[in-house]
C-alpha cells in the first residue's frame, strides 16, 4: 500500500504508460501531504501534473473533474485531467485518486486575495 502517492520508478513507468506520456526526462515532487501529493512531471514532449488524493471520496473526485471540464469548455484557464487509455479521468491507487493533467505555468494566488 502507499496512501502517501509516493511512486516508485516502475509504479510512475505504469503511469506514463496508462496515460500514454512522452519520455520522462525529470520528475519533481511539488507538494507532499497528508491530503494530496503532487508531481511535477517533465518530459521531451512538455510538463504535466500528478495528483494523489487522499482526502476526497469518489464523488467529489468525479465532481471536481466536471466542474473542471466545464470550466475549461467555458474558457476558463484552468487545469483539465487527461484521459487514461481507458478512458478514465481519476482512477484509484492505494487509498488515492490519481488524476494527470497538462501542467499550467502561472502562480497561486492566495485565497485572501481573490
């Protein structure tokens, strides 16, 4: 088990092939908690985004993505989580939703200051 979403090197050649991705050339862990891991991920073809979360259930997962879909469709610049071959936008893997998308370049802004 690994609820943490800390990969292996052979768990992340499983991802990339889940997800079809280019060659792996650096692998950066963003964030690292108790409710959600992220990873950077670069590749000869551009960056993407690993996400393992830990405290969401199923449903809020799957209402996040089409909350997100609908607001990429609608302009919005935000995030979109990349279909796996199967078709699937989340998955689940040890106790996480695994979600992966294009990395966005940007900064965050503080919810304060919203």
């Amino acid at each position: 088990k690994n609820p943490s979403g800390k990969l292996s090197k052979k768990e992340f050649g499983t991802l990339v092939a889940d997800y079809q991705l280019p060659k792996i050339t650096a692998v950066k862990a963003l964030t690292e908690g108790m409710r959600a891991s992220e990873y950077l991920l670069e590749t000869v073809k551009g960056k993407y985004l690993v996400r393992f979360d830990t405290a969401k259930s199923e449903m809020e997962v799957k209402r996040e993505i089409d909350l997100l879909q609908f607001l990429r469709k609608h302009g919005f610049p935000c995030y979109a989580p990349l279909p796996d071959r199967r078709g699937r936008h989340s998955y689940e893997a040890d106790g996480a939703s695994v979600t992966v998308c294009r990395y966005i370049e940007g900064r965050t802004v503080a919810p304060e200051r919203i």
